[in-house]
C-alpha cells in the first residue's frame, strides 16, 4: 500500500511541475510577443525545444529512434498518436493560446484554461470509460467555481474588442490540450517520454515553420537583446520539460485525477503574473485560488481512498 501512494505522489509532483512549466510559458511569452511575432515565437520555441530534447536523450542515454524500453521498434500506430498529441499539445493549443494572449491578460490565460479538469473528465468518460466517483465529481465542481470566481474579478474590465476576443481564443485551446492528456492515458505507450518529447518538439516545429517562414525572412533578429536570447532558451526549455513530465506523470494516474492537477497553472500563472508581470492579485483571484486547492486535496484524497479499496479486497 505504501508503494502504491509513492507512485502516485512521483505522478503528482511531476503533474504538478508540468502545469508550472506551462504557467512559466505563458509569463514568458508575454515578454517576447512585443518584440518576436507570434508564429516566429513559437517556431523558435520549439526548435530550441528539439535541441534541449535531443541533449537530454544523450545525457540520459535513451535512444533517439522511437522504441520501447525492450528495444523493439514502434508501429506505425504508435507514430501516429505520438503526432497526434503533439499537434494538440503544441500547434493547435499554442495557436490559440497566444492568439487569446495577444488580446488578453497573461493572468486571464491561466483562469480560463482551468475548466480543464471538466473538459478532460468529460472526455475520459466518453473514451476510456473511467468511472467519476462523488468526490471527483465534487472536486471537478469546485475547481470550475474557483475558476468562475477569479473570472468574476475581471468581467469589468471586458470590452468586445479586447478581452472577449481573447477569451474565445483561450477557451477554444482547452479542447486539444484535454484531448492530448486523454490520448496519452488511451495510449499508454511504453516510449521513453524523453524520447516522445523529442518528437513531440519536432512535430511541432515542423509544422509551425511554413506559417512563420514570412517572418524568418523579413524579421531584423539584431533587434533582440541578450536578455531576449535567455528567456527564449528558458521558454523553449520549459517546454520540452513540460512534455517529459505530463507524460511521465500521466502513466500513474487516471485522466481524471490528471485533469484535476491542470489547475495548478491557473494558481502559479497567478503568482508568477503577479512576480514578473505586476498584474495584481485581488479577492476574487485569492478565492478562487484557494478553492482550486481545495479541489486537488479532494480528488487526490479520494484516489487514495479508491486505492486503499482495492489492494484491501485483494489481500
């Protein structure tokens, strides 16, 4: 029983470590989009990414080739899903994502995308026919009326021209990003997840290129300052370390409860926005905050509970 919780502990953490890496991303980009244009922005992040990926695989020496821990060769399946997170992961939710940016506040990014947990929970349901006990029911509940609270604070400052757009651009991200965390669990490939993220940063990249080839073309890059080069290495490094966890995080724990943990990045895009950004924190956003937490202590609480079922009626 001890080993069980262990492992769902290392899954957590690395959950939760995931969503901050997001948090990092969306703070980041937040500083690049005035000087980088948004598809040229993405298209070096990912780039950069692929070479972080890459130098990762040497450091922990795992084979670049797509192949299981048993050195068997992936099926054209396996390649094929692998592309499919990708793009739902990067291209489609990044697309929208820094669109919503461009026409909201990097704090509203963090809000919006924490009706994640519904959005994967539904899903889950529907895909991988994962049962949703009361407490994770309740836990999903709380953290949307945390996100709606937040949300409650900034509806003054809406305009149709401004944050509405944004927030359309925001809300229509969450449907790849749930679907890349239903797909990894469906999966439940054996890959190594830094050697999926290589690829994952590649597919990306690949596929972001032609849109931002105008820009490589007519963007004057002496422009850029030395402090510009850093955050575009730490933004393409978060990215590549935000795959490799979710992916490690996602095999030891049910999409439900990973849903859940998608709420940390609305609480540490918050924080940091509010660190880096000078956006401020009022009571509606503390609120909402501390409901989210409620709801992860919920959920988790109630996975262990389940666990404790089951290895009990099996002894």
């Amino acid at each position: 029983m001890r080993k069980s919780h262990h492992i769902s502990a290392v899954g957590m953490t690395e959950l939760s470590l995931a969503q901050i890496a997001v948090s990092l991303n969306i703070v980041i980009s937040k500083f690049l989009l005035p000087s980088i244009p948004l598809l040229l922005l993405i298209d070096l992040r990912y780039i950069i990414a692929t070479i972080i990926a890459i130098t990762f695989c040497f450091i922990a020496k795992s084979p670049i080739r797509i192949s299981t821990p048993s050195h068997k060769s992936a099926t054209n399946k396996d390649i094929a899903i692998i592309c499919v997170q990708a793009l739902c992961a990067g291209f489609l939710f990044n697309l929208l994502m820094l669109h919503g940016l461009n026409h909201s506040k990097a704090i509203n990014a963090g809000v919006i995308l924490s009706i994640l947990p519904a959005a994967i929970a539904l899903l889950s349901f529907i895909f991988l026919k994962e049962h949703l006990n009361k407490a994770i029911m309740i836990a999903i509940v709380l953290a949307i009326i945390g996100a709606v609270i937040v949300n409650v604070g900034e509806l003054s400052s809406f305009s149709l021209d401004h944050s509405i757009m944004g927030t359309l651009f925001l809300t229509a991200s969450v449907i790849p990003e749930a679907l890349f965390t239903v797909i990894a669990k469906w999966h439940n490939c054996t890959i190594r997840p830094v050697t999926m993220t290589v690829y994952a940063t590649a597919i990306n990249a690949i596929a972001f290129t032609p849109l931002a080839i105008p820009y490589w073309l007519k963007f004057d890059f002496s422009s850029l300052t030395f402090f510009h080069g850093l955050l575009l290495v730490i933004y393409a490094f978060t990215s590549s370390i935000m795959f490799i966890l979710w992916y490690r995080g996602i095999k030891k724990v049910s999409a439900n409860i990973a849903g859940l943990f998608t709420t940390v990045m609305p609480i540490s895009t918050v924080i940091l926005s509010f660190i880096f950004l000078k956006e401020n924190i009022d009571i509606f956003q503390f609120s909402g905050m501390v409901i989210i937490i409620v709801s992860i202590i919920i959920g988790t609480q109630a996975q262990h509970k389940k666990k404790d079922m089951v290895i009990l009626n099996t002894e």
